[in-house]
C-alpha cells in the first residue's frame, strides 16, 4: 500500500521541510526540490514506518485476542452448585 498524504497533510510537509532546511541545514529549497524530496520520503522511507506501525499494532491486537477468553469467558451451566446432583421424582 503506497503511502499519500491528503493535499492539506502535504502542503504542511512540504512547508515544514522548507522549514528544517532553513534553520537546521541553513539551506534554501525551492518549491520544486521541497516536493521532490518529500516524494523521495513517502517512496523510500514512509514505507518502513509504515510497516513497523502496522507490527506494532498486530502485536498489540495479538496480545488482546490471546486473552480474549480470559477476559470474557462465563462459566457454562454455574446456576447449581458443583457436587449438587439433579433431583429425581419419587
């Protein structure tokens, strides 16, 4: 699944690289290499966040689901007593 960001997500990434440029590198981008290193970013390395999200939140299912019937198992048939045998007419 390739991943996009909505026109909105992407002209706030594209104004926060600018940003970064400007006062960590001390480098001016243009518009054109803005966007063209933020599609290098979505292309090369969004895809392994992306994964590693997805791991996590398997794992964090994972755990859920292997305790399910602890957390939600009812007794069966509980109403009497164990050892309470069923009365028999007479």
């Amino acid at each position: 699944m390739a991943v996009t960001l909505s026109d909105g997500e992407k002209k706030q990434a594209l104004a926060s690289l600018s940003r970064f440029c400007e006062d960590e590198l001390e480098f001016e981008m243009s518009g054109v290499q803005s966007a063209l290193l933020l599609k290098f970013i979505l292309a090369e390395i969004a895809p392994s966040v992306y994964n590693s999200g997805v791991r996590d939140a398997q794992a964090f299912l994972q755990d859920r689901l292997a305790d399910l019937e602890a957390t939600c198992y009812e007794a069966e048939f509980a109403y009497w007593p164990k050892g309470a045998s069923v009365r028999r007419k007479r």
